[in-house]
C-alpha cells in the first residue's frame, strides 16, 4: 500500500465513508478489513503491503532437528583389577576397621588374601567416594 493510497483512505474514512465503500471504490485488492487495518495502523499496512508486493517468500531448505553429541561409550574398568591396585598400607583386616575407614570387602572372606579397602571413608556413608559409587550405581 503506497502512502498515497494509504492518505486517500484516510480522508474518505474521516469524511464517514464506510470501510466496504472505501475498499470497493479503491479496488487494488483491497478487502474492509484493510482499510480498518490502514487506518488504525498505518504504519503496519505500508511495510506490510510494500514486502508482499516487492519481496517475494525465500525458499527454505528444511533443517535437520539438531543431534546430541554421542558419547564415546568406555567400559567401566574391572572392578577387580582396580581392588588389586589398592596400596598394601591402605587395606586392612576386620580388626583395623574404624569408623573413618572404607568398609568395602574386597575378595573372598574365606580367603587369606581378603581384605577392606580401608581408604578415608565419604560423611554419613561406610565407604569411600569409589565404592560409594560403585555400592549405589543406577
């Protein structure tokens, strides 16, 4: 819609000239509604007209929905190859327990090689941050 329709519209309307009357004698495609439109917003009209007119819709290639990086998926280690790998000063027997030390057993209790981890235990828990994780896996 160029400014200068947009002003004849303008002045029919002001003159009490209804939307039907003023859209059927302009022509131009012009529905009721735009000239309502035209002159409650006029602004709106002129921008919206001129990018219909002069702009024709950009195509849009479709875009793929974006993916989640997949993780590299890594074996949880042997659990009993990381219990032979505990320092000898850190494993204990059940007689060198204590309430600050881990409590997870490690080999065959009828063993006599079986011992405790007995690394520094996690607050409120009886084992330490590794069998701690290990004790609650989900």
């Amino acid at each position: 819609m160029t400014p200068e329709l947009l002003l004849t519209i303008k002045k029919l309307w002001t003159a009490g000239v209804p939307a039907r009357q003023i859209a059927e004698d302009l022509g131009d495609g012009l529905a009721p509604a735009d000239v309502i439109e035209a002159v409650s917003r006029p602004a709106n009209i002129i921008r919206k007209k001129q990018c219909l007119q002069e702009v024709a819709a950009p195509t849009v290639a479709p875009v793929a929905p974006p993916v989640a990086p997949i993780a590299p998926s890594v074996a949880p280690p042997d659990e009993e190859v990381i219990e032979t790998f505990l320092p000898v000063e850190q494993r204990c027997t059940l007689f060198d327990l204590t309430e600050r030390r881990c409590k997870w057993p490690v080999g065959d209790p009828t063993s006599p090689d079986f011992f405790f981890c007995g690394a520094r235990k996690v607050a409120d828990s009886p084992y330490c941050g590794y069998h701690l994780g290990i004790a609650y896996r989900q």
